[in-house]
C-alpha cells in the first residue's frame, strides 16, 4: 500500500515541526539548536508519559486488585499525578543529619541524567533517533550500568540500614541481570551484525506476506525476549523482582530518607528506566518503529514506537498485580543457574542459526535444542526447589 | 591555544599525570583498596596513551592501539575482581585492609 | 588542542586527585568514578567511541561496583585511628612525582618525532569486531580464557572457607 | 562451502552455484549422529541400558534412511544421465600460502557402502542387545559400538585423504577398545594389543602415501572439480614423475596406501593379528572383523583406484595393480589352507574372512573396482550371517567356542541351522546364492586376464579349499549329536531375527550383479545396464560356471565324506589328521607365520632391548658409578679439610653474612608499597639512563 503524501507527512510530522523551529535561527546554530530541541523533546514527552504512566498504572492494579483506585481529582481521576506533583514539589526536603550531603543531593541526579541519555539512542521512529550512533547499543548499556553507582551512592549515603541494604539488594540484583540483558541483546547483534539501534530497527522492516521480520517470530529471537524481558523486569526493580524496595522488609529500600522533590526524581528515574528498557526491547526484538502487518504501515511509525512501548509497560503493571515477590535466594539462583545459562545457549543457538543458512533446518534445529534446554533445565530447577533454612550468602 | 606542537603531547602529558597519581595513590595509602584504585588509575592512563597514539599515529586502520586499550579494559576488569577478591579475603583472615599491617605470607 | 580538551583533562586529573587524597574511602570510590568518565570522555574526544562506551560500562558499570563493595565487606567506610597516609607517604610522593618528572621528560624530549596526523579515521563498530575475530582473534581468545579464569578465581578467594571442625 | 555441479563449471566456467540436493549438503550428518550418540553414551551412567542400545540404535536408524535417501539420490542421477559424483568441500586450516581442505563425497561407491555399512551395522546393533544383555558393562559396549559405525561412515563418505585417515584411525581404534572389551581377559588384552600394532605398521606407510601425495599434488582432495588428486592433470602428472624402481609416482603412491589396506584387511603378511582379535564380543567380530572394517581395506582400494590404474594399457595391467593381484591371491590361498584345520568356530570364520579378503583383492586387481565391490557387499552380508549364527550357537551353548564339543545343533537350534547353512551356502559359492555370483565375478576376471595366469588356478583351488572347511564345520557343530556339556538352546528373538534378514539377503543380493544383468557393476561405472540373457552366452563364462560350480561341489563332498555325520570324540584327532598327518600339524598351526614372526621380528625388537639394556647397565652406569665415586671421594677430601681447616673461619664468614643478610632482608619486609616503591625508583632511573643516552 503507497503512503499517501498526507501519511507520509504525518510520519514525519515531527521532524518537519524541528525543521520548521529551527529555520528561524541563523545557519550556524542550527544543528546545534535541533540537537537541543530534540534533547527538549525527550525531557518533555517522557516524563509526561510518567505522568500518565502512575494514574494508568494506579488505575489498572485497582481493577485487578478489584477496587477502584484514585477516582478524586478531575474527571476520573485524571488529574491525579497532577497532585502528586505538587505536593512532591512543595514538601519539606528532608536530609538526615548523619547523612552524606553532598552525595545525598548527587544521587538522584545522576540517576535521573544517566536514564534520560539512555533515550538519545532510541529511534522513536523514522529518522527519529536523536543520535544515530554506531556504537548505540554499547553507550545504552554503559548508560544503564551507570545508574548502580546512582543506586549505591543513595543508599550508602543516607546513614540507614534500611537504605544500606535496599541499595546493596538493588546492585547485586542489577548486575546480575544486566549480565543477561546484555548477553541476549547481542544474540539481535549477532544476527543484525550491527550495534546500531535505528540499523537493527531497519534489518526488521521486511515484511513476507504481510508479516514483519520481527526477531521476536524467530526461536531464538523468542528465547531471547524471553530471557530479555525477565532480566528487564529485576533491572528496573519491578514486581516479582521489586526486593530492593519490599516495603514489608527494607521500608522502601534505597530511597527510604528521601522526600519530597528528591524522592519524585527517583520516582521519575525508576518509571524513565523502565520506558527506556521496554524501548529498546521493542527496538531489538519488536521491530522497533515498523508496523505489524504490512498493509498497517501507512500510519506513523512513532505511533507504533509509542504504542509498543505502552504495551510492555501494561505488561509490566500486570505482571505486578499478579505475581508474588521473590525471596533474594531464588532471584540469585533463578539468574545465576536458570537465566544466564539459557541465554548463554541462546547465543550459540543464534550462531548456529546464523551457520545454517537459509532454509527451513534452522527452524527445526534451534526450536527443538531450545525447547529441549528449556524443559531440561526446568526439570532439574524443579527437582532441586526444596524447603530448607534460607542462606544468604550475598548481603550479610 | 596552541601551546602544544601536536595535540598527541597534550594527551601524553595527561596520561603522565593520571600515572603518577596512580602511582602516588598506591604508594601514599595504606588502605589496599585505595592502592588498587592507584593501579585502575595507572592502567587507564595507559589506555589513554593507546588511544592516543591510535588516533595520532601513522595506521590508524591497523587498529592495534584500539586493540591493545580493550584489551586492556579487559585484562583490568579482571585483575580489579581478582585484586578486590583478594583484599576482602586477607580482610576476613587479618581482620584489616591497611597494608602496613600485613606483611606475613602465614595467615 | 581545545577547550574542551582542557575541561576533561581538568576533571579527569581533579577525580584522579580526589580519589588518591579523601580520606574516607567511599568518596575515594567516588572521586575515581569521576577519574573514569573523565577518561571515557578522553576517548570520545579521540574519535574512539567503542573504547569510550566499553570504559563506560566496564569501569563504572563493574570496577566501581566491585570496589565500593570491597570497601563495604571490609567496613572501609570508618576511618582508621591511625590516618589513612602510610609512615612513608613523603617518599612515596616524592617518587611519584620523579616518576612524573621522566615520563614527561621523556615526552618533552620526543616532541620533534611525535606523529602529526590529525585526519580523523572513521572507525566502525564492523571493522573492531572482524579485527577482533580475525587478526586478534587469538588475543581475544586468551582474554576469554583469562577472563574465565578470573571469575573463578575470585569466586573462589572470595569465597567462605569452610569452617574447620573444631 | 564450496558447492558446485561439475558439469554446469565445465559448461560456462565459474557460474553461480546451482542448488545441490539437500541429501549431498548434508550428507556429514550420516556419520556425525553416530558419533554424536556415542559421546552421549559415554556420558551415561552404567545402569541406563536402555537409553544407551536405544541411543545408538537410534542414530544408526536414522543413518540409514539418510543413507537410503542417499542411494536413492545417486541412482535417480543416475539413470537420468547426470554426473552422479556430488561432493561438498571446505578448508580446514590454513597454514602460509597452502591448505588443507576437507570434504565428503557422494557417488555410487560411497552410496553402496553407506547403505551396507549402515544396514548391516543395524542389524548388528539389534543382535548386541540380545548378545550382551548380561554384560556390565553394557553401555561402554554400545558407545564404542556407536563411535566405531560413526567412523566407518566417516571413511565411506570423506572425499580427503586426511579425513578419511582420521576416520580410518578411530575405525582402527575402536577395534582396538572393542577387540579389549574384556580386558580382563589377558588374552583379550594381547590380542588388542597386537591388533593395534600390526595395523600400525600399515597405517604409517599409509601416512606416507598421504605426506607424498599431498607435496605432489598439493591437495588431499580426490575430487574436487577436475583439481582432485585423483583427476586430470594432477593423475597425469603424478605418472610421469619417477620414483625409482621402475615405478610411477602414482604407482609408488598406490602401494604406501595399499600397505595401509594390508594391515586394515589382513591381507599377507599383516594378517596375523585377524585371527586374534576374535576375542572380542562375537557382535565385534561380526561387525568389525568380518563386514565392514575389514573391509575398509579393499574400499580403501578402490577409493583411490584411479592412482592404481593410471598408466595401464587398454586391458593391462600396472605394477601396483599386479602387486594387488598377488598379495591378494596369496593371502586367498594362504588363510584357506589355514582354516582347513582349526577347531575354533569363530577362529575358522575369521580365517575365511581373510581368504575372502584376498579374493576381494585379486579381484580389484585383475577385474576393476564393480568386481573386486561386488565381492565385498555380498560377503559383508554373508558373513556377517555367519558371524552372527556363530555368535548364536555359541550363546546357545554356554559360551563353548570349540567345535569339537558341539555337534546336532540342527535340532536344538533349527533357526541358528537354517540361516547358517544359507550363509555357508553362499559364502561356498553354491550356485544361486550370492556368493557364487560375486566369486565367479572374479574367477572370471582372473581368466580373462591375459597379463597372468597364475591366479586364476589358484584361486579356483582356493574355493574348493573354502567348500571343503565350510563343510567341515558345518558338520562339526550341526551335524552327528551333541558333544558338549549341559543342553545347547535356541537364541532370543532379538538374535534371531537379524539372522533371518541377512540370511534373506545372503540368498537373494547377487542377481544384482548376474551376468546377464549387471546392475551393480553398471551402477559403479557409470553405464547402463540392460536386462538380457546374453550375458549368458559370453564365450568361455558358462564353461567358467560350470567349472566353479563343479569344484564348489567337489569340496563340499569332500567335507561330507570326511566329516558327514561322524560325531568323533572331541580328545579324537581330526579326521583329515588321520588319513593325511605331515599336511595337518603345519596347518594346525597356521603355517608358523606368528612363530615366524616371533623368531625373527620381535627377537630382533627383544634383541635390541637387551642389548641397549647391557648398555646402560655396564657403559653408562659404569662411567655413572665411575663419576659417583670420584665425586664420593671429593666428598671426603673435603669434609677432612672443612673439619680441620676451614670451619673456624668460615663460621666468623657465616656470622657477617648473617648480619648483612639481616640488613638486605629488610629490604624484604613483606610491605607491597615498600616494593612497589623500589620498583618505581628502578623505573625511573632505568627510564632516565635510557632517555639520557638516547639523546642526539
């Protein structure tokens, strides 16, 4: 189906909006100036979508949770977040007094900095990365892994165990999955041959009969989206894997002394971290800006972006209305013996599928070896779950 | 601002510095964990020096100073978890980090 | 030679300062973070993005990690009674700047025969990744094995020794 | 991967590579899965019987749909007039500005084989089930089992000679594991022992024809689009270069690689360590030592027959190809006379094995590849039979190998009766089974070879010799009444029934390669092969029948007038020891070869150990203790003057050292920052002698 020029307009409507702001400048400053209206751009949307993000999110629990949720300010209680803005804003900012100030004020800073650069590689769709680099792939990761020091120095400095031990739970936890988040990133890298996000976003935008080449519809591309949304799910500290801020255990883990406007900015952080992760999950595996079927790709890209990454964070909040937390133990050993593993014969699977060249043995090949893995391993976490004194081996 | 002949001494002298604060930090500290720090330092204007002259130098598309540098990153990351390893299990034998303290071979 | 140069350059060495001077070693851990992004930004000044983000996600990402944790398992963050410099710290200051004194000498010296090519070469991801799997392909597989290595070695030294019966 | 049709690259040059059948790409999955299922059966615990038989049998099922699927492909080729030699290559290493490829190759030899291989190997590993249920050590048996038929395939299917080495050495050792399979057993030991080493001597020879092969041709490749080593230019080349004694290159080539065919397939003079290795499980002794391993030898043969036959004239003959000839008729002759007096049932199967072997030899050498082929296939299936019915009668009888202190099995064991004699049948040469086709194959080459005439005679005799022990046996342990102790019983079904399918294709195989339809050799040379009687009334072939089939039967009278429902007591000598003594002991004792061998070879080897014994025993550990003492009475010499001389001042010497010791060892004083501090001021001045003295 041809775009017409008015969808292809409306594809591109954005950047014709840029182009239009920044023809008002003189021509020196015009790459700089749409650099920053991009930067502009992404401080704006995103944490507007937060916004939005918190009421849907408070909504949809009460529905599962079978109440209502905040139905008091405006309509539907739509304006909710608005509220809760203010009031962030005008609380007392508390510091302890044996706390580290300095980096008691750093620590939410840098975390919020280091997430939003993470949005820079992200193409939100045609020609919309803000940054087309190489190397995309890598400085996201970097990005992310910068947010543990975030993490520690929050923790650490607030002068509270309960903080001490949110943060220690939330590191290890973070580099254990980030092990995995990494390892199955790089089974699309292995296969796209390109570190590149809007390059990876491209070799997906095949269609065959109407179907997209999504790595997501190929076994290995599904074991690794598997493996990539668990390890995305303990790397934003989300429910079943939320343990560094179990409220029951830690009071609220890493950000218990924090108040007021500090304690809205990790708010903002942890729901920015978990737009920027189900971006590029969607990028990686959910062919990124590209349309489902190929007689939808008249509308906009950005529109299907935005609407994919919507649709993890419903999965998100889902998974948090229905699943039970973990105990440290089990994440532990969940990733350690289960995830890394699979991911690890993930990647040789990917290679092999690479080896095999085209045809349909590959199908057959990788789909029965990680079928195979999967429930052997399976068997074998299954056999050896018994009821025990716990150990803790890993905060003491 | 060209108080250099080429940007490569800049770098060169950046490096030279990052190296003697290294060396300083691990030689001026008691704490081992501070002296592997010094040493993270040292390897790291190393790298600096790697890249340097991978950028400056005559073939840059051998690459064999960008080579060496991750190389080297990785060489690093492993001797900071071996080193660190290290250090908590002599903590956990002498109950101290503060190097002047151990100086047995016996435990 | 930039502004920008001089900027990094100044944060890298000022992080590298902090880190070897503060006394309470969390700071320390934190002041040589700011050493390693100072250095990563070092090399995406030199047109070496790879190398910049590797150092990003190895140094920050795992290095810092590892040493606050050390500092924490070894109750670092109190302060020793006795001062954190050792008994000789004159000498070992005096050595690293003598040390300084014949790097830089040595660079000084060598500033006719420093190379002078400024074009910049475009390096792409592609082109690391086929000399890491080609040409270097057996350094790359030492790493590996080096790496390997490592981990279990420091699972193992780190590792609870079982408790002796007594 | 290089994948190219022949044809269309001689057509338009280097066009784009045209789809190849799927079954040709992945043909390495024929032995790879084999293989594959021994290395996890080595890693299954004792008890897991069933998952090991289950694995390998497995496996080796879906080899032979594969190599079905195989065969089918190359004979649909073939009957449409392609190119039916498909191979598949790829570099393994590269070293400087030389590589080794590797790669496999699918043509009608390859197809056969892997069909036989695989088939026969199935109905081997069905029978193993029931042979070694009782055995402990169950799953070791089927991971070798597994590993040996993936290597088999391996050699059937490698279009390189290094690969076909790496196989033809895991082949050679799993023989080895195999024929040791009771170690416990010293004389299971020795045997391997010996089957090993004599095999060795062939395969360094073999080595060398490889070595010399590749700095001739500068590939390991035999067909590789026109640049093999056996095709075109390099062929020809290889013939025109000299290597002394009268021979080609290529014909010097063919014999280093003929002396590995040698010891594989026991042929004279490596034969001896055959015999011995039927100490192994009665399975292994059907599979290795009598189908397939064996067997490898004359595939090895007519593999690299091109080497052999380059030079000959049209209906001569080469040097190498004599030499082929004669070897393979001595060793006919030699191990038929042989087993004409042994009394081990599975000892005399092995001797024939030989004898067979030689026949399959001559016949490469006198008749061609579709000749010397025909004679391996059916014999593979016949003698398997035969080893299988031995196997089974001596399960039956309470693992009794002796064919003196069996006898009347016909009765107890009608089944194990039935397919032994059809195997006995055509392994004689009886008309209509398939062993007289194949072997009159060969008697039928031998007479139309103009070149020599020898072995045609004796290998006319040769069959009769095989008629009359055949029939020896035959009434030994089935015929008169039963000799041994306690009752013989029939076999399980599972043992039984591998029996029936080979005995069926014992019968049956040859009317694919009659005279008057010769499918077979068609198939192998790449013709077509019309069905018509006249290839019956080729001059001279109906009296060559006749006469073979005469002499077949003479010897089985024979057999039966000496033998025929006698029941003799087993302490009684042998009845051909009665009327003829003087012929009997030599035999008896396999005409000395081993003690021939032991009185010359190894005591030689003894000799020379002994003699660099006495070497290191009086010269070197002479001048040893010679130094020993001198340095003794240094020794002494010392002590004296330590004692009364030097020990005073050297205690004063031992004090100052001490004390300044003390001083360095502060320089040590297990401070790191201490040695880190000496190793940078090292650095530095090290640095600044090596700046200063570089300056201009």
């Amino acid at each position: 189906m041809a775009a017409t020029p008015f969808f292809a307009n409306l594809d591109r409507i954005f950047i014709l909006l840029r182009d239009w702001l920044v023809g008002f400048l003189p021509v020196a400053v015009r790459p700089a100036a749409s650099v920053v209206l991009g930067v502009i751009a992404i401080v704006c949307v995103f944490p507007g979508l937060f916004a939005l993000t918190t009421i849907f999110e408070r909504k949809g629990l009460g529905r599962m949770q079978n109440r209502l949720g905040p139905n008091r300010v405006g309509p539907f209680g739509l304006f909710q977040p608005v509220a809760d803005g203010i009031k962030a804003l005008i609380k007392e900012d508390i510091v302890p007094l044996s706390a580290n100030a300095a980096v008691h004020f750093l620590a939410p800073l840098t975390l919020v900095v280091a997430v939003f650069m993470e949005f820079a590689v992200l193409p939100m769709g045609r020609n919309m990365a803000l940054v087309d680099m190489g190397s995309g792939l890598l400085f996201f990761f970097a990005m992310s892994a910068s947010t543990e020091l975030s993490v520690f120095m929050a923790g650490w400095s607030s002068r509270n165990k309960y903080s001490l031990l949110g943060a220690m739970r939330a590191i290890a936890q973070m580099i254990s999955y980030e092990v995995v988040l990494v390892l199955s990133s790089v089974s699309v890298v292995m296969i796209a041959g390109s570190l590149s996000l809007p390059d990876i976003v491209n070799k997906q935008n095949h269609y065959t009969h109407g179907f997209p080449h999504w790595y997501i519809f190929t076994p290995w591309g599904f074991a690794a989206f598997v493996m990539f949304a668990i390890a995305a799910t303990a790397e934003t500290n989300r429910s079943p894997f939320d343990l560094p801020e179990g409220e029951s255990e830690l009071v609220a883990g890493y950000h218990t002394e924090y108040s007021g406007f500090k304690f809205a900015l990790f708010f903002l952080g942890e729901y920015l971290a978990m737009f920027s992760v189900s971006g590029l999950g969607t990028t990686l595996f959910l062919g990124g800006w590209s349309a489902p079927f190929s007689f939808l790709t008249f509308i906009p890209s950005w529109f299907w972006f935005f609407s994919k990454v919507m649709l993890s964070i419903f999965v998100f909040i889902w998974m948090r209305g229905t699943l039970p937390r973990l105990r440290q133990d089990q994440l532990m050993n969940f990733a350690w013996k289960f995830v890394l593993p699979f991911t690890l014969l993930d990647l040789l699977v990917t290679a092999l599928w690479r080896i095999l060249g085209l045809g349909w043995q590959r199908w057959v090949f990788c789909t029965v070896i990680l079928v195979a893995a999967y429930v052997l391993m399976g068997l074998d976490q299954e056999r050896r779950r018994h009821i025990g004194p716990r150990r803790y081996r890993y905060a003491e | 601002m060209t108080a250099f002949p080429s940007p490569l001494v800049g770098y060169l002298l950046v490096a030279a510095v990052l190296f003697a604060i290294g060396l300083a930090g691990a030689l001026i500290r008691r704490n081992a964990i501070i002296v592997l720090i010094g040493i993270e330092l040292m390897l790291n204007s190393a790298n600096l020096n790697l890249i340097a002259f991978w950028r400056f130098g005559p073939h840059p598309e051998a690459l064999t100073g960008m080579m060496f540098a991750i190389f080297s990153i990785a060489v690093a990351a492993a001797e900071a978890a071996v080193g660190l390893g290290l250090v908590i299990s002599i903590y956990r034998h002498t109950n101290t980090a503060e190097l002047d303290k151990i100086n047995r071979l016996k435990g | 030679m930039n502004a920008v140069f001089y900027l990094l350059a100044a944060i890298t060495i000022a992080g590298g300062v902090a880190a070897v001077m503060l006394k309470h070693l969390i700071h320390s851990a934190l002041a040589v973070t700011v050493a390693f992004a100072g250095i990563a930004l070092l090399f995406l000044q030199l047109d070496a993005q790879f190398v910049g983000f590797a150092q990003i996600l190895v140094y920050i990402g795992a290095v810092a990690i590892l040493i606050v944790f050390a500092i924490l398992l070894t109750h670092g963050a109190d302060l020793p009674r006795e001062g954190v410099f050792s008994k000789s710290w004159l000498a070992g200051l005096i050595i690293a700047a003598g040390v300084f004194a014949v790097i830089g000498w040595a660079v000084l010296e060598s500033i006719d025969a420093v190379p002078q090519r400024n074009a910049v070469f475009e390096v792409s991801v592609q082109k690391i990744g086929n000399a890491l799997v080609g040409r270097y392909v057996l350094p790359l597989e030492i790493v590996g094995l080096l790496l390997t290595a490592a981990t279990i070695g420091a699972v193992i030294v780190a590792m609870h020794e079982k408790e002796r019966p007594r | 991967m290089i994948a190219t049709d022949p044809l269309l690259l001689y057509q338009f040059g280097n066009v784009p590579t045209p789809p190849q059948a799927w079954i040709v790409r992945w043909l390495w999955l024929i032995p790879a899965l084999p293989i594959f299922s021994s290395g996890i059966i080595s890693l299954l615990k004792q008890p897991r019987r069933k998952l090991a038989s289950g694995l390998s049998i497995g496996s080796l099922s879906i080899s032979l749909l594969l190599s079905l699927v195989a065969f089918a492909h190359v004979v649909r080729e073939w009957a449409g007039g392609f190119p039916i030699r498909e191979t598949v290559g790829f570099t393994w290493i590269h070293f400087g500005t030389s590589a080794i490829d590797l790669g496999w190759v699918l043509d009608p030899l390859a197809a056969i084989m892997l069909v036989m291989v695989s088939f026969v190997g199935l109905l081997i590993f069905i029978y193993s089930v029931g042979y070694m249920a009782h055995d402990e050590n169950f799953t070791r048996f089927f991971c070798f089992l597994s590993l040996f038929a993936g290597a088999m395939l391996g050699v059937v299917i490698s279009n390189s000679l290094l690969l076909l080495f790496m196989c033809w050495e895991i082949v050679g050792l799993t023989s080895y594991l195999l024929i040791g399979f009771w170690y416990q057993k010293p004389s299971a030991a020795a045997a391997a022992r010996k089957a090993f080493v004599t095999t060795r001597i062939g395969d360094v020879l073999f080595l060398l024809g490889i070595v010399w092969l590749f700095s001739q041709t500068g590939t390991l490749l035999l067909y590789n689009h026109g640049v093999g080593s056996l095709e075109g230019l390099a062929l020809v080349n290889l013939l025109t270069s000299h290597a002394g004694l009268g021979l080609s290159a290529a014909g010097a080539i063919g014999l280093l690689i003929f002396a590995g065919a040698v010891g594989k397939s026991g042929q004279l003079p490596l034969h001896v360590w055959l015999p011995d290795a039927m100490e192994g499980p009665t399975p292994v002794s059907a599979l290795i030592h009598a189908a397939t391993m064996v067997a490898a030898g004359v595939f090895l043969i007519a593999r690299v027959y091109p080497l052999m036959q380059i030079g000959a004239a049209p209906g001569g003959t080469t040097a190498s190809l004599t030499v082929v000839t004669w070897i393979g008729t001595a060793t006919a002759v030699f191990a038929a006379l042989i087993a004409v007096a042994q009394n081990d049932i599975k000892r005399i199967l092995a001797y024939s094995t030989i004898s067979q072997l030689g026949y399959m030899m001559a016949g490469l050498g006198l008749g061609g590849v579709a000749v010397g082929m025909f004679h391996l296939i059916t014999h593979a299936f016949f003698k398997a039979l035969l080893f299988l019915g031995a196997g089974s009668v001596i399960h039956g009888c309470h693992e009794e190998q002796d064919i003196r202190r069996m006898g009347g099995l016909r009765v107890d064991m009608p089944l194990t009766f039935a397919t032994y004699a059809i195997g006995m049948l055509a392994l004689c040469g009886v008309p209509i089974f398939a062993g007289f086709w194949s072997k009159d194959g060969i008697l039928e080459a031998a007479h139309h070879s103009t070149a020599i005439k020898g072995p045609f005679y004796l290998l006319i005799f040769g069959a009769l010799l095989t008629a009359f022990y055949m029939t020896r046996q035959v009434c030994y342990v089935f015929f008169g009444y039963w000799r041994g102790h306690g009752t013989a019983h029939e076999s399980p079904r599972v043992m039984t029934i591998p029996l029936v399918i080979l005995a069926l294709f014992a019968a049956g195989l040859g009317f694919i390669g009659t005279p008057a339809w010769p499918w077979f050799q068609a198939f192998l040379e790449n013709r077509m092969a019309p069905l018509s009687l006249h290839g019956f009334a080729e001059p001279g072939l109906g009296m060559l029948m006749l006469t073979s089939s005469l002499v077949v039967f003479l010897g089985l009278g024979l057999g039966w007038r000496l033998y025929g429902n006698k029941s003799p007591k087993p302490e009684a000598p042998d009845a051909l020891e009665q009327s003829a003594p003087w012929m009997w002991a030599p035999l008896r004792d396999r005409l000395y070869v081993d003690e021939f061998y032991r009185a010359t070879f190894i005591a030689l080897y003894a000799w020379l150990a002994r003699i660099a014994d006495w070497f290191d025993r009086r010269i070197w550990g002479g001048i040893v203790s010679m130094v020993v003492w001198l340095f003794d009475l240094w020794a002494k010499l010392n002590r004296a003057l330590d004692v009364y001389w030097v020990d005073g001042s050297f205690d004063k010497t031992c004090e100052e050292l001490s004390n300044s010791g003390g001083l360095l060892a502060r320089v040590q004083d297990g401070r790191v920052q201490d040695y880190l501090r000496i190793l940078a001021v090292a650095v530095i001045a090290l640095a600044g002698i090596l700046i200063w003295s570089s300056r201009p």
